[in-house]
C-alpha cells in the first residue's frame, strides 16, 4: 500500500537510505530512481523525490537534469573538508570526556570490541560500520544532540570515501587496533594522550582517503 506524500514518509525514505549509505549497501554511483523506490519503501514517488532531495542537502546523493540522481561521489576536496570537520568535533568529545555518561563511554567501548570482532571474521563492510559507530561515539561524548545528528550525515559521507579503497580488508584492518587503544586510553582517563592518538589516526585516515580518492579519479575520470 502507498503511503500519503508527507513529509514524514520522505524522512523515512531519507534515512533508510542514508542507513544503507552508510552502511555501505549502496555505493558511490548508484542511481537512485524514484520509480524504483517508491515501492520498495511503499510510498508515493513524490515523497522519493523530497527524499533525495533531502539527501542532496545532507551531501549523500547528487541530482542533475539529464543523469537524475545517485548517490554522490567525493572528490579530495570533499574528503579534506571532512576531516578538518572530525578533528573539531572528535578531539572535542575527547576533551569533554571526563563529563560523558557511563552509557556513552560503554558505547564507546562496545563499538572499539566491535570492530576486533569483525576482524576475526573478516567482515570488513562491518568492520568500518562498527569503526564509523566508534568515532560517533568519540562526538557522543561531548553530550550534544545537535553535533551528533551533524556527525550522522558525516559518518554516511564517510562511507562513500572508503568505499573507493581498491583493498578494503587493508584499509580497515589498520584502524581497529588504533580504535581499540584510543577507547582504553579515554577509559583510563588518559585524555590527552588519547588526543594525541587520534590526531596522528585521523592525519593517517585522510591521507589514505585522499589518495584513494585521487587514483580512482584518474581511472575514471
């Protein structure tokens, strides 16, 4: 059954379809066409159409006249602007820390366990669902509603930058230590020296992400 064209169905549609951007079910190019939708998420395809629309905004899909829409592909100029956007909010969860909730710090913990797990078992999609899950938790920690709901948008964008890696198993299998040892510092109370750890992650990250990004470029330009 088709659902009215309202703005509640559309938010629905936004963000079942960030929750499968972000987690890597509908990579970078994919189009996105109403008619196909509108049924899949049993709403009319008007309420598709605000959706995307939303989604343009929210910097996941891309919409031109001839193409229509798909979801976005990032350029180095994206991923950089990204980054500079995680160094504010991440180091600033870490340096609120010590005023986060037990239930935010348990978060933080479970999605560092998390990713080891994946690892064992070499699900790596899940791997960086669950490290993406980390570094929300690390802006969690500030206690702020709004930065959080900024930082969901970004984590989905996130996920379009690695999804270029030519080697995911590589890529994320380098992080999950690194999640690991920044969560056991915070929980140990050791903020700066786990401020220090993420810098040197997040200066690490981009340069992989950036470099990734500028090669599959100049293969499909």
């Amino acid at each position: 059954m088709i659902e009215d064209d309202d703005t509640s169905a559309s938010g629905r549609v936004r963000e079942k379809l960030r929750l499968q951007i972000l987690r890597g079910e509908l990579p970078p190019g994919t189009r996105l066409m109403d008619r196909a939708l509108a049924p899949e998420h049993g709403v009319s395809r008007n309420s598709v159409r605000e959706a995307l629309r939303l989604l343009v905004n929210d910097g996941l899909v891309a919409s031109t006249v001839n193409a229509g829409a798909s979801v976005r592909v990032l350029t180095p100029a994206d991923v950089s602007d990204i980054y500079a956007a995680r160094r504010i909010l991440e180091v600033g969860g870490v340096r609120a820390s010590s005023q986060a909730s037990d239930a935010t710090l348990r978060r933080l913990d479970e999605a560092a366990q998390a990713s080891i797990e994946d690892r064992r078992l070499q699900q790596w999609r899940d791997a960086g669902t669950a490290s993406l899950a980390f570094h929300s938790a690390l802006v969690a920690l500030a206690g702020s509603a709004r930065l959080d709901r900024f930082f969901a948008g970004m984590a989905a964008q996130l996920r379009l930058a690695f999804a270029v890696m030519p080697d995911e198993a590589a890529f994320q299998a380098q992080w999950v230590d690194r999640d690991r040892s920044i969560a056991d510092l915070l929980l140990a109370g050791r903020r700066e020296s786990a401020e220090i750890e993420l810098l040197g992650y997040l200066a690490d990250s981009e340069a992989a992400v950036v470099d990734a990004v500028r090669a599959a470029q100049r293969n499909h330009p």
